[in-house]
C-alpha cells in the first residue's frame, strides 16, 4: 500500500454544510464563500509543502558538497602520497611489508538509514497524528517466557531481524554447499582413477 508523504489539505473544497442561521441573504453566496476560503486554505498548505520540500533539497544538497568535500580532500592527500612514492628509490623487502600493520579503513557506515531521526518532516507529522499504540507493556508481567508483550503487536525491528535470519541461513546453506562440492569433487577423482584403471 502507497504511503502519501505529502498531502494537499483540504481535498475537496465545494464540500461543506451550509450553516442553518445564515449570515448572508443566499445560500449560493454561502456555498461560494465557503468555497474560496477553503481555495485559500489549499493554498496555503500548498506553500507550506513547498517550503518544506525545499527545505530537504537544501539539506540533501549541503549533505553532498560536505561529502564531496571530505572526498575530494581524500583525493588530494592520495595524490601527495602517490608523488612521493618512488618504486626505484625506495625498496622494501618481503619481511618489511609483512610487518607492517593492515590496511584499516577508517571510515563509518551509516546503519539505521530509515528511522525516527532520518524520517522527513512531512511523514513525521503524518506518524505523529496516528493512533498510539495500545498499552500492552502492562501484561510484560503475566508473561513466563520474557518477551515483550508489545512486539506482538509492533515490532521496528522485525523486518531487519526477518532480514538477518535469511542472511543466517543463506550463509549456512552456502556452506553446506560448499561442503557437498568438496566430497563430490574428491568422489569424482576417486571414481575417475578407478576407471581409468579399469580401462588399462
């Protein structure tokens, strides 16, 4: 099911109940009114989207040339690290390199992509007026196997711990595989030999 991130508010705009006690002579003039103010409230909630969608272009592009600059500032220092390297020069023998440290990368992943902290404002207000969740920590107590009573009915982390059982399992079943490719492999020799035997 699609999920709106944005949704232009009101929808329908001729919509509406016309007041019993009118202040006004025609109940078309009422209708018209109604109308153009919910015309103007559309407006509105128009100008506010768009200032909120440029908003996250702004900090989706600040969020780049940062990342560009730490890149291009890699880039420089490799550049002066690669100058200076002379393979005729300098020679290191086979003991040299082996006693160097390994190469460590310093850089940090980001985890966490699609949380609270990294979810757009739009889509934040949309959670924030959804129903809460009923209050099911309150039965944690009358549980003997230790669970938290509230992952039955939701769960965050339930998609990533669905995601990281099938990696498990991949991983096992392609050493298993692997295992089974090796005795086969080792069958066919042993069975290739003793044909060739049989035919001299």
């Amino acid at each position: 099911m699609p999920l709106p991130k944005r949704c232009v508010e009101p929808v329908h705009v001729s919509r509406g109940t016309v007041p019993e006690r009118l202040a006004v002579p025609s109940e078309l003039e009422a209708v018209t009114n109604g109308t153009l103010a919910n015309t103007v409230r559309q407006l509105s909630s128009l100008s506010k989207h768009a200032e909120d969608m440029f908003g996250e272009l702004t900090r989706e592009a600040t969020n780049l040339a940062e990342r560009t600059n730490v890149l291009q500032a890699r880039i420089d220092r490799l550049a002066i690290k690669v100058t200076q390297l002379d393979s005729g020069v300098e020679e290191v023998s086979l003991q040299d390199i082996q006693m160097r440290k390994a190469f460590r990368s310093s850089r940090a992943f980001q985890q966490q992509l699609f949380s609270r902290n990294s979810m757009p404002s739009a889509m934040l207000a949309t959670y924030a007026r959804c129903d809460r969740p009923p209050p099911l920590e309150r039965l944690n107590e009358f549980r003997d196997d230790g669970r938290d009573a509230r992952k039955f009915y939701t769960d965050p982390d339930y998609f990533f711990e669905l995601w990281r059982r099938e990696m498990l399992q991949d991983t096992e079943r392609i050493q298993h595989d692997r295992g089974k490719k090796v005795c086969s492999l080792d069958e066919a020799s042993t069975f290739g030999m003793l044909f060739s035997y049989q035919l001299y």
